[in-house]
C-alpha cells in the first residue's frame, strides 16, 4: 500500500497553533512598540515646549516692567495638531536679584507633566 503524501488534520491544527501563539505575541510587542513611540514622541514635544518658553524669557529686555514678579501662569500651545498647557513658576530666592523659574508642561487636560523644566532668570 502506498502512503498518500501530506499533513494529517492534527499536524495542520498543531502548526496553526503554533503560528496563533506566535501571532499573539508579535502582535502584543508591535502594540508596545506604537505605544513607546507615542510616549517618546510626547515627551520630546513637551522638552521642545519647555525651552522655548525658558529661552522666551531669558530674552526678554531686563526692565523693572518685564522682571518677572513670583506666581504661576497658563498658556495653551498648538503643537503637532494638539493643544498642550504649558505652565510658568516664578519663584523668589534668597538674592533679589535671580528667580527660580520651572517650566511644566502638560498633554491638554491631563495631570502629569510630560515635561519639567527648572532654570534660573538673573535680573542684569
């Protein structure tokens, strides 16, 4: 009697197990990865927010008008098509004449910065 060549039904059940295993954890490592990236991609934003509104102030003209005083501001920026609330500390120190500035920014109505900037303002 001659064999007739090919898979039996449980060689073909084993192997779609296999690959439903293997397609079940590509799957899972591809979802991390996008997620990572939108993280990163996040927070590289926020970082670029942050300077930008540190350099904003360490240009301005240093006057008794445009010192800052101590308090906390707001803005929303539009960036990347996304709203972002970018908030201003000024914070008095032990010399008259420098301010502690932190720069927190935040994906628009959500609580943790995704990035956090301290700095210094001399007032020459």
């Amino acid at each position: 009697m001659k064999r007739d060549l090919g898979f039996t039904l449980i060689e073909v059940m084993v192997a779609l197990i296999v690959f439903s295993v293997v397609s079940v954890a590509l799957v899972k490592n591809t979802t991390t990865s996008l997620r990572q990236s939108g993280m990163i991609e996040d927070r590289t934003i926020a970082w670029w927010l942050a300077e930008n509104e540190m350099t904003s102030l360490r240009m301005l003209p240093r006057t008794d008008d445009s010192y800052p005083n101590s308090g906390t501001s707001r803005e929303v920026v539009e960036m990347d098509d996304t709203s972002w609330d970018v908030e201003t500390t000024v914070e008095a120190t032990e010399n008259d004449y420098v301010r502690r500035i932190v720069i927190s920014v935040y994906r628009e109505n959500q609580e943790d910065a995704k990035a956090r900037l301290v700095g210094f303002l001399g007032r020459y």
